[in-house]
C-alpha cells in the first residue's frame, strides 16, 4: 500500500492524487481499497503499537487516505482524518499547553475563531488576534517585550473571506524563535497549490468537506505533521475525544481526491479569467483576489503559492435605493447556475454573503460576496453572473 514502494518522492502531486493508497498488486486483489464497517479487529494478546484494537483507533479505510494526503503535503508521516474540520481543529488546539497564548488570523475561519474565543473566554488559553498580512504586528504579538511569548501561531493563508496573505516564512521562523509551534489551515489551497510544512509550519489543516473531497456531499478534516511527537499527540487526541471519520466518508474523501489535480486546473483558471472581467464591472465596488496584479496580497502569494486558489471575493456597489447587503442579496438571488449556499470547494460554484452568519466577524463588509469557483464552463458562469448584475442597475 506505501507509496514508498513507488519511489514517491519522484512521482508529481497530480499522479500521486490518483496512485497513492492502491491496495497491494496481487492477483484479484481489487484495485480500489474497500469500506470496512467493522467496530472492532480480532486480537488474543495485549495490544501493541499497530494493533488496530477498536474501531476508534484506528480504521483500514482511513489509511489510504491519510497516506496520500501526508505524501501530497511532504511530509514523512502519514496524516490524520477526523470527523470534521473543526474536529481536526480541536485536536490542533488541544496542542496548546493551559494557559498558553494563541496568536490568531483576526480574518481566520469563522468556527476556529469562535471555539479559540470560547476557550480562551473559561480561561483554558490566550487568545491574540492579528491581521495576519501585517508581518510586524503578527511578530510583535509572538513575542511582545515584557509579555508571555505565544505557544502557538495559528495561521491561515489565504484568509477566509478578506483573502489577506500571510508571509508564512517569516511568520513560522518567528514563531520557532518565540517558543511557538505553528499551525496552518491550507483548506483555500490544498498540497497543490501550497504546501506549507515546506514553508516552515509544523502542523497543517485541511476542512477535507472542502477541495480534497470535492463534490459537496461529505464533512471530514485532517492534520498533518511531520512531527513524531506532535502526530502521536494528536492521534492521542483523536482516540480519546472520538472525533473520528465514517468508513463511507473517508471512502468518499479518497475518491474525490483522485480527480484534486483536474479540479484544480480547472477553477483555478476560471477564477483567474472571472477576477479579470468583473474587476472592471461597474457594479462592483471592490474585488478581493490574489491572483489580479492590483491585489496587496499578489507578490506574496507569487512567491508561495503555485497559483492563486479559485476563491474570490466581492464588495457589491450599492444598486440605487437598497443597502450594500440588500443589493449583495439581490446579486444572490438572481443567479441561476450559481448555487446560493455556505461552504466551497466543490465542482458546483457557490456564492454567498458572509455576513448572513451572525459569527462572521463585523469588520468583514456587509456587501461582501464569496465566491467559490468550481468547474463548470467558465463562459456560462459569467452569463450568469452578468445578468444577476445587471439586475442591479438603476
Ligand atoms: C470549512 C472550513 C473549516 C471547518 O471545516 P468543517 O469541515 O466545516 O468542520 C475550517 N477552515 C476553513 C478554512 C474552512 O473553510
């Protein structure tokens, strides 16, 4: 099953989506690792390491899975699947010693900022909140003179939805020099575009419901470390907090991997080409999208990711007797191919305003749009988008 057999290391990330994780090459064996519904292994003896024992420790169809994505990341260990993103974002958090400081994207996904504010709020950490594109502040909260250096930086790159670019080089060095080990939420990029152990992060976080699995229809998360002692940590965690994977969505999961790289060519071309055109629509305010030349985030993203991603974000000019959140709803509403919903990633392009979530933070616009590209043909995504925009004039 180890991709080591297949000299991985030479293999591009886009034939490892589809090669990695195959049963072995035995006469009859199927090509395709089977669902395995069983709540615990036959065992005589004291369990050992490897002992698969139960069936939350441990589950043979989460193995394919775990193993490509730690190859696909770079990293020497296998990765870690959990029931959901934010389930791979307790267990992340659960790194953090009592009381520790936690230095956090003020832009950072909605539900790791709200469980970071709760648990600092019972008084279990510390939680500093920075914009994350800002170098020096973020340095400065690391380590401010006369004050408790951070345990952890949690960053996130692109941010979700101010798309802001954090220097994840420089951050993570900082970090390491600070005392702090470093989390990355790579959910926007995936191992294709951003691969941010490479970067210096210690551990990396995927919401798996999102590009990795791909088709809308499964809600999974992982971490992944090259850290011995941090993944045995973590999977500690994840044996003792339960919050692990179905068989039937890990399946999934490693199914919709198989088609990462195709899906990413794909949307990420068509964001490039719909950031382009609606930049210059009369009835957009402002657009948000690392891949244009104007975006602050542009050089940054240039020298560490390869690509932009297929996000992008919209601040909708307010239509004549509506607010900005009116007239960004009536741009919703008048799509047609475009799905109104939460969530992104997926082949089907998604749109929403952000601010419908009461948690969304207040300094994201009210007029904000997200837009999650999937890959459709591009020419009709933007007849749709122009004639919902144009349903705003006047
Ligand atoms: C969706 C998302 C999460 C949470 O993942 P779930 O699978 O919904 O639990 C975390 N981070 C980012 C960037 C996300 O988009």
């Amino acid at each position: 099953m180890s991709l080591s057999e297949l000299h991985a290391a030479s293999l591009s990330p886009e034939t490892v989506v589809v090669a990695a994780g195959r049963p072995p090459r035995e006469r009859d064996e199927p090509v395709n690792p089977p669902i395995v519904l069983s709540s615990t292994y036959f065992g005589t003896g004291q369990l050992g390491d490897g002992d698969r024992g139960y069936g939350r420790y441990s589950n043979p169809t989460w193995d394919p899975f775990e193993e490509a994505l730690g190859q696909l990341e770079g990293a020497t260990l296998p990765g870690l699947l959990y029931a959901s993103g934010l389930a791979a974002v307790s267990s992340a958090l659960s790194l953090v010693p009592a009381g520790g400081v936690v230095v956090m994207p003020s832009h950072s996904y909605a539900g790791s900022l709200v469980m970071a504010t709760e648990l600092a709020e019972k008084g279990f950490l510390e939680l500093r909140t920075v914009d994350i594109s800002d170098t020096d502040a973020v340095m400065e909260l690391l380590a401010p003179e006369g004050g408790k250096a951070a345990s952890m930086l949690w960053l996130e790159s692109p941010t979700n939805p101010m798309l802001g670019i954090a220097d994840i080089r420089a951050l993570a060095t900082a970090a390491h020099q600070a005392g702090a080990i470093v989390v990355t939420d790579n959910t926007f990029s995936t191992p294709l575009v951003q691969q941010p152990l490479s970067l210096g992060s210690d551990v990396v976080l995927h919401s798996v419901t999102k590009y990795l699995a791909g088709h809308s229809d499964v809600v999974l998360g992982a971490l992944v470390t090259s850290d011995p002692q941090l993944r045995e940590a973590l999977l500690h965690h994840r044996i003792i907090h339960g919050g692990i994977a179905g068989p039937f969505e890990a399946w999934l999961a490693l199914r919709g991997l198989r088609t990462l790289a195709l899906r990413i060519d794909r949307s990420q071309a068509s964001a490039a080409l719909l950031a382009e055109r609606l930049s210059h629509h009369p009835r957009i305010e402002s657009i948000r999208f690392p891949g244009l030349s104007t975006d602050p985030g542009h050089e940054r993203a240039k020298s560490q990711m390869k690509g932009f991603g297929s996000i992008l974000c919209i601040q909708v000019s307010p239509a004549s007797g509506l607010s900005g959140a009116d007239s960004a709803d009536k741009l919703v509403r008048a799509l047609q191919l475009w799905l109104p919903a939460t969530s992104l990633g997926g082949v089907e392009s998604l749109i929403e305003r952000r601010r419908r979530h009461a948690a969304e933070p207040l300094s994201v616009p009210e007029n904000l749009v997200r837009l999650s590209v999937g890959i459709e043909n591009v020419e009709d995504l933007w007849a749709d988008l122009e004639q919902a925009l144009d349903t705003l004039e006047g």
